[in-house]
C-alpha cells in the first residue's frame, strides 16, 4: 500500500467510520430481537432394546423462539488483515426453560393408532428460550 492511499484512509475514511460508529453506538432503534411463539409439528419415535420401532407419535405444539435484527457493523481497518473490522451481533436466547410437552397422536409400525392410556400419548422435555437478546455472533461462552 502507498503512502498516499494510508493517508487517504486515515484522512477520510476514518472519520466517516467513526461518525457511523457514533451513530450506531447511540442507536439506531432498528435492533427488535425478540421471543416470538412458534407452532412446530413434532415428531418421536419410540424403539425397544433391540432397535425395533415400537410407536411414533406426534403433536402440533406452540414454543417460543428467538427472532429478530441486532446491529451490526463493518469498518475499514488498517490493522486486521482482510482490511475490514467486523462486529457481527445476533438475535439468541438469553434464558432456557425446561417445557414438558405431550404428543397426543401415537401409531404402531402398521399405522394403527394407539388409544391405550399408556401407549396413546408420549411425554417428551425440551427446553426454549424464555428470553432473547442480542449476543456477538460466534460467542458461545455463556
């Protein structure tokens, strides 16, 4: 790289990265990350001690889920090597909660459906997010 384009950037393109830095730093209200309710078709199948599929049942049930915009940047920079600082923020769960859900449609390998008491319904945990915000992305360390 010249001289000339290192002052080019340090002269121009800096400023103009920090006034946007500024403006997003203060808010722009556009971030609406959020815990949205969701209806999801589930689907278990049950096997015995030899492998063999014992029942499968299923439910439409409604869970919450993490949905949304977090501001995120890039800017020039002299300093990392693809010349580009970049500050990714995404929409993630904050808190989970545990949610035992019940499957209400069971079915032999034949497809009969199953009325019994214990082999009409299934139990299964899963946990949502019962709170959501915006965390930088690849940040697992929570």
């Amino acid at each position: 790289m010249h001289v000339q384009e290192l002052l080019f950037i340090a002269a121009v393109l800096v400023p103009q990265c920090l006034r946007a830095l500024r403006y997003n730093h203060q808010g722009t209200g556009d971030e609406n990350c959020e815990t949205l309710k969701s209806e999801i078709h589930l689907i278990k199948e049950e096997f015995d001690e030899l492998g063999r599929m014992q029942r499968t049942c299923n439910a439409d049930v409604i869970v919450n889920k993490c949905e949304g915009l977090c501001n995120s940047q890039v800017q020039p920079s002299v300093i990392t090597p693809t010349g580009f600082l970049k500050e990714c923020y995404c929409c993630r769960e904050s808190f989970l909660k545990e949610k035992v859900i019940t499957l209400t449609h069971c079915y032999d390998p034949d497809g009969t459906r199953l009325t019994s008491q214990e082999m009409g319904t299934m139990d299964i945990r899963l946990r949502e997010p019962t709170e959501c915000k915006c965390f930088k992305c690849g940040d697992f360390t929570r």
